[in-house]
C-alpha cells in the first residue's frame, strides 16, 4: 500500500511537470493589430501576418521575413530575397545565396534584423527609425 501511495506520488508529480511543458508557448510575441497590408505609396508596402513579413516594393515582391513585437518596437529579420536569375525568379534565403556563389562578405548585407518604433492609429501605421518616419494605410 506504502509503494501504491509513493507510486501514485510519483505519477503526480510528473504530470504537474508535463502539463507545465505542454502548456507553454512557444509561439513568437507579434501584435495582431499589424496582420494586413499597409502601403506607403502604389507598390510599395509591407504584408503582416501573425510573425512573418513581405515587403512590395515597385509593385513586385522584395524581401520577406520573421517579426516580433515588444510594446511599441518591431524588430524584423530579413530570411528571403525576390531574385530573377537566369535560372527563374523566387525567393532566396541565405543558404540559397551561399549556394549559388555569393560571396560570404556579402551574405550579412542581405540578411540581417532592423528594428522600428511603431505606432497604429485607425487604418494608419507609423513605422520610426534612425533613418526617418514612413506612413502606411492599410490596404
């Protein structure tokens, strides 16, 4: 009876711990009111949705990417570059690029994280940096 109680004990214990593992969220911290379509001026403009970006750029696709937010900063990580190649267009990430010849000193060109203050009011999103204020509407 003793081995049963410790035994059951031990079954307790471990489900607490399972539970707490199982619960956890492992899921990027984004702030949903971004997920859609802004742009700036005709083709130009950034797509969000729940953690993940693009960025039109001239009417055609440019960059792309991860996000995540922190009260009212984003930063956003560069994964993938829109290319025409002879071989084809599309997307190309960093290990795409080191494949196909890219030299290494200009790989951290490419591929790198930027972070913007950012302010959403109505249908109208303001992105800061260093380099200025960009205006977007949503789409």
């Amino acid at each position: 009876m003793k081995r049963e109680k410790i035994m059951l004990g031990i079954l307790a214990i471990t489900l607490v711990f399972a539970m707490a593992f199982v619960s956890c969220d492992d899921s990027p911290n984004v702030d949903p009111s971004l997920n859609g379509t802004w742009i700036s001026s005709p083709g130009y403009g950034y797509t969000f949705n729940n953690a993940n970006w693009e960025a039109l750029v001239g009417g055609s696709p440019g960059v792309k990417g991860t996000y995540t937010t922190s009260d009212d900063q984003i930063t956003m990580t560069v994964t993938h570059h829109y290319l025409y190649l002879d071989q084809g267009a599309g997307w190309f990430s960093r290990n795409d690029m080191i494949a196909a010849g890219t030299p290494e000193s200009q790989i951290d060109q490419l591929f790198f994280s930027f972070i913007y203050t950012y302010a959403i009011s109505g249908d109208t999103l303001t992105m800061t940096s260093s380099n200025g204020v960009s205006t977007y509407t949503r789409n």
